[in-house]
C-alpha cells in the first residue's frame, strides 16, 4: 500500500500533468519545456510501478494498455446525435434564417455561432465526476460504437477535466470531431508505403481507421487530435447558449476551435463564411464548410427538429476542389440494397492531393440533366473534399464521337431485372441472390446485432459465394457441416461451431429479424420501433405505408421501402425459405409497464444462462439503460464468470453488485 505521502504527490503529479496538457492542447501556450515534461510523466510513472493500488484508469500513464478487444460493443446516446441539412450557397442559409423566423412568428434578428465543420469522426465523451468514463462514435445518432479505450490515447482528451476555476459538473457528455491534421495524415501514409502497407485515401479516413482499431496500441501511434463542439446530457449545471457552451468546455480543459464565432445576424455569419473560406488552405486541417447555428438554447428548444436534423443549425459547405479529365467508360456498379449506380471510369487526375480515375453520376437523371456522355472532357470534384463526382461537361471539346449512355434493364451481374420505383431517382436489381448483393447481405444478416452467427466473417462468406454454394440468404442453412470444412482454413471443429451457430441463430427476436434482412433504410433502432409497434412479422409485411406513416419515427423513405421490400415476390420466397429452415421469431412482450426505466446496468464477466447481448436486451426491452464503464450513473453491475476491471471498480466504488440470479429476478426470469 502506497503511504498518504505518496498517494498526495501521486495526484500532484496527475493534477499538474493535466494542466500542462491543457496549457499544450487546448490554449496552445505551454509553460514547461517537453524534458521538464517529461521529467514529471517519469515520476508518476515510477511513483504507479512500485505502488500499483496508485494506478488508475484516468492516470495520465494509462492512456494505453489495455487488452485488444475481440469486437466493440454499442452505447446508446441518451439524446440522438443528429445529422444536420446543407446548404450549398448564399440563398439557401438566407433561407434557413427565414424559415427560423417564420417558424418562431418573428422579425428580429437571430443572434448566430459559427464554427468550422472539420472533415472527421463525430464523437461522444462522457465525464462523471470530472473523470473520463465512456468515448463512442455518432453510429446512426441513436446507437454508436464504444470506442473508449480508444478515445483514452487521444493526448487531446483530458481524462480528468480540470476543476481549478469552475468545477465541472456531475455528468457531462460531450460531442466533438476527432481527425488528422494534413502534416501528420502525410507523414502516417509515407511510413505505411515504406513498410508496405496500404495508404490511407484522406486524413478522414484515416481518422476513422485509427479510432475504430481493437488494439488501442495501434491507435496511440495514430496523430489524432479532437475539436469539441456541443453537449448533450448534462447534471449539474445549466447552459444557456452554444456560445456559453464553447466558452466553458476550455475551462475544464476541453479543446474548441478558436474559429468558431458569435455574430448577431445571419448577413454577419455568412460574411464570416466567405472569410473562413479564404483561411481555409492555411488551415493544418480540412474542413469543407462552417456550421451556424442559433445561439440560444431556448430557440433551439422551440424549434425542435424534423426528421434527423435540427431546424436550428445548417451546414454551409465550402465549394469542393475540382479538376478537369475524360471519360473513358461509364460502368454500372450494382450495391448491396441493389441500387445501381452509374460509375465514370476517367483517364487518372488528382484533386486534393488524391489521384482520382472513378467518379459517381448518382443516376441516369444526373447524367441526362448534364449531359453526360462516354468520351467527354468534365469537371470532376471531390464532393465534401471526399466523394468524387462530374460537375459538368465541357460542351466545346467535344469532337462528335461521344456516346450516350442508358441504365442496363437486367442487372450486369446477375441478369434480373432492373426497374426504378416511382418517386425514386434510383434504379434497382430486383434479384434478392444477385451475387453483388448476396456478400454483402449476409455479412449483414450474419451480424453480431443482427442474427449473431458467430464465425460466419468475410473470408469464409467469400469463398461460400465464390464457390455457389450460397446464392442467397437461406442457403445458409441447408449447408452441411461437410461443406463448411472442405473450404480453406477450415478443420472439422471449425466447421462444427458454424453449423451450431447457425441452429441457435434460428431463435431470434423480431427487432433483430427485420434488422437482418437489409431493408433500406431500416437500421437497428428503426427495426425495433417496427416490432414494437406491429409486434409480428406478418403484421410488418401486409402494413400499407399509411399504417406505417402512422408510427412515430417512420417517413415517407422508410414507409416505402418496407412495404416494396415485402410485396417483392423474391423476397416473400426468400422469408418462405428461412422459415421452412426452422428461423423462429418470437413476438415482442407485451407490457404495460418499464419496470427498469430509469435503471443502468453494467455487465462483466460471462453469464451462464444467456449471452451479453440476450441480457442487454432484456434490459433495454424493459425500460433500462446499458453502460459500458464503472460509474456513479451505474445502477446494477451484473457479474459473471471471471470479472474483468470493471468489477474491481464497481467494488471501489461501493456500486450495487448482483449475479446472474439476482438479474433474472430484476427482470422477472425468476
């Protein structure tokens, strides 16, 4: 046990190793020389080796060394991370401000905060008593990643927020932008082609790549770096504006951009927008536009959102850097929902510092309302600074050998038939085993949050469809264990788990069922608010749209595309298939009642009777609330078989600890 004298100069050091952090990362004004530094980091971290009960996961020396996962777990956000509208040029961001007025039955002016919109990874940070607990990613808004491990290499990240001013509160979540800055993006892809490797495309990229690594050794080699920009929950204290918010997040030791400006009327931000673009090559970042939006949390509040973007804020993009070439072919390439899209394969040009020979035209409507054809000199952007597509056709090069090009009417890969549904832009294969799509699909179906079938990976699927011995979905289980172990890499027992895999899989919930079929625009949450407002497949699929419209969070998209995908003949002879396999779906309980509502739980270890994700969902379809880290949030910290650090902590912390037994009871199993 380390003496009281020891545990004092312990967190002296933490305390001092964290403001110096801020000083370096968020004001950019160190005080202290790096050996000076690094002198203290050597003495915390020698302090820690002969007194382990010191160490701690927020102490500065623990930023890595945990285990690599096998895979992430999920975090939902307790307020939805949305996406937000873009507006392309002057009149569109004077119309938002219009139709804010219009919608608040105003006439004065609405004050603004305007920030750079980095081209990044949008992130959630969650503090509980000042201390780092839980990192995710946005995922769909509602559901991310857990990325904590992660997050906790970013030097950026404080992992204790500094209490020396004004003390933080007691819970905080933070969004913000993790990303690369260009040097550093440059400098990573030079060491990755001098070890062979292969080159990340752009600094998002591998800003993405780096944060989502299972071995957090890995992603500490990575230069990421962190913006914040907003909050969502917060206990313990009150906010009043943005602006309030982007004053007070550096205070305890939270970096912002110090771009980001208030202005008092949209003519201001918009003329700060045509600033901002000026400086935006001198930038050590990308960006490729600013957001603006309203100040004050009250107006936020009344004007509320539609659909999955706020009313309240835009996203005003910069114009995309562009390049002049020639189209040598066009290409339709068939995704995995079946859309095809049309592909211009161009003579090689780089834009943004990024060779470029492929670029989407979007649909055969794009291409006829340019003019687009085989053989033309265009204009290609990267749109965002990171999706290339053809502007514009230079008409005057034209020399009258270029061909026009039309949507095939049968699939190029699998020969069925192409249609295009009314009111879509899109046209789609409508051949639910088209080989394009098949991978794809059942690497979806065969998902953890999806049908869970454990072993089925990408390799394995590969060889499945290279092979024909999956042409669609249900095929997969009239595969014999022989078929599994004759593929490469494959032994008997291998073989033996996939094929227990895929029986166990045939027990599934609806809201997971719906989620594996793929339909577009159905993600995990919408699949569940479809079970729990329909509660059975049949009900699902003989839903008109307007029944469906009826239901809270389902649109115009959504409402048409569940009920195209159910009257698809092909796919009522695929559910036909999966269901003479022995697929079983059980129907939703029927309560009255949340009896877990306002209850967090915690797992670690391994359960016996059921697995992680069963218990989960038990929780959640109860009402209840999953966290992925000790904390004083934490409820009920379920332990099983051979805890890991979570339980210690819960232990520390004096947090309600039950078993497996006692769980079942709280959810009425027992």
């Amino acid at each position: 046990m380390a003496s009281p004298e020891a545990q004092e100069r312990a967190a002296r050091l933490r305390g001092e190793i964290e403001y110096h952090n801020y000083r370096y990362y968020v004001l950019d004004d160190p005080e202290i020389s790096d050996a000076a530094y690094d002198a203290l980091m050597r003495e915390l971290e020698r302090l820690e080796e002969k007194y382990p009960d010191l160490r701690s996961p927020n102490s500065p020396t623990q930023r890595v060394g945990a285990s690599p996962l096998e895979e992430f777990g999920t975090i939902t956000h307790t307020i939805p991370m949305l996406s937000l509208a873009n507006a392309m040029d002057e009149a569109a961001v004077i119309e938002f401000d219009q139709r804010i007025k219009r919608f608040l039955k105003t006439d004065k002016e609405i004050a603004y905060v305007v920030e750079p919109k980095l081209d990044g990874v949008a992130v959630e940070l969650i503090y509980e008593g000042g201390e780092f607990v839980v990192g995710s990613t946005r995922g769909d808004g509602y559901t991310g990643e857990d990325v904590t491990q992660n997050v906790r290499t970013i030097k950026a990240v404080p992992l204790t927020l500094i209490r020396r001013e004004n003390p933080p509160p007691q819970r905080l979540e933070v969004r913000g932008e993790v990303y690369m800055e260009v040097a550093d993006f440059e400098e990573l892809n030079k060491a990755r082609e001098k070890n062979g490797e292969p080159l990340f495309a752009n600094p998002r990229n591998a800003a993405a790549g780096s944060l989502r690594q299972l071995d957090s050794s890995i992603t500490v080699q990575r230069p990421l770096t962190i913006f914040c920009y907003g909050i969502g929950e917060v206990q313990g204290k009150d906010f009043e504006s943005q602006w309030d918010v982007l004053r007070t997040l550096p205070q305890w030791g939270l970096r912002t951009n110090p771009l980001a400006r208030r202005y008092n009327n949209i003519n201001e931000a918009v003329a700060y927008y045509n600033e901002i673009n000026e400086l935006r090559e001198a930038q050590p970042y990308e960006m490729d536009g600013v957001v603006i939006k309203v100040d004050s949390f009250e107006l936020q509040r009344r004007l509320g959102e539609v659909s999955r973007s706020p009313r309240w804020a835009v996203a005003y993009k910069f114009p995309p850097k562009e390049a002049t070439t020639r189209i040598i072919d066009i290409k339709a390439q068939v995704g995995r929902t079946g859309a095809l899209t049309p592909v211009a394969l161009m003579e090689p040009v780089r834009i943004g510092g990024v060779e470029v020979k492929r670029a989407t035209l979007h649909n055969q409507d794009e291409i006829e309302n340019k003019d687009v054809r085989i053989g033309d000199t265009v204009v290609v952007r990267r749109a965002g600074d990171v999706i290339p597509e053809v502007v514009k056709v230079i008409t005057s090069k034209r020399t009258g050998a270029e061909k026009r090009f039309s949507m095939p009417q049968t699939c190029p890969v699998c020969e069925s038939a192409v249609v295009r549904l009314p009111e879509e832009a899109a046209h789609r294969c409508v051949g639910i085993s088209c080989p394009a799509q098949v991978k794809g699909r059942i690497r979806h179906f065969a998902s953890k949050r999806a049908m869970d079938i454990d072993g089925l990976g990408v390799k394995l699927i590969d060889q499945l469809v290279a092979k024909g011995l999956v042409k669609d979905i249900a095929d997969l289980y009239a595969l014999g264990q022989d078929a599994f172990a004759a593929l490469e890499r494959m032994a008997e027992k291998s073989a033996g788990n996939i094929i227990e895999a895929l029986e166990k899989s045939k027990q599934t919930t609806l809201a997971r069922f719906i989620y594996a079929l793929g339909i577009r625009h159905v993600g995990e949450h919408i699949a569940q608010v479809l079970a729990r407002n329909l509660s059975s497949l049949d009900a699902i699929s003989k839903a008109t749209e307007e029944e469906l419209l009826a239901i809270p969070e389902i649109g115009p998209e959504v409402a048409q595309s569940v009920t195209s995908f159910f009257r698809d003949k092909g796919n009522q002879e695929e559910l036909k298939r999966l269901q003479k396999a022995g697929v079983e779906i059980a129907a939703p309980s029927v309560r009255k009642a949340e009896p877990l509502k306002g209850k967090t739980f915690l797992f670690t270890g391994a359960l016996e009777g059921m697995t992680r994700d069963e218990a989960k969902d038990l929780v959640l379809g109860r009402g209840g609330e999953i966290a992925s880290s000790a904390g004083k949030g934490v409820d009920y910290v379920v332990v099983g078989e051979e805890p890991g650090s979570k339980y210690a902590k819960a232990r520390e912390m004096g947090l309600t600890i039950i078993d497996e037994k006692e769980f079942k009871k709280l959810v009425g199993m027992e």
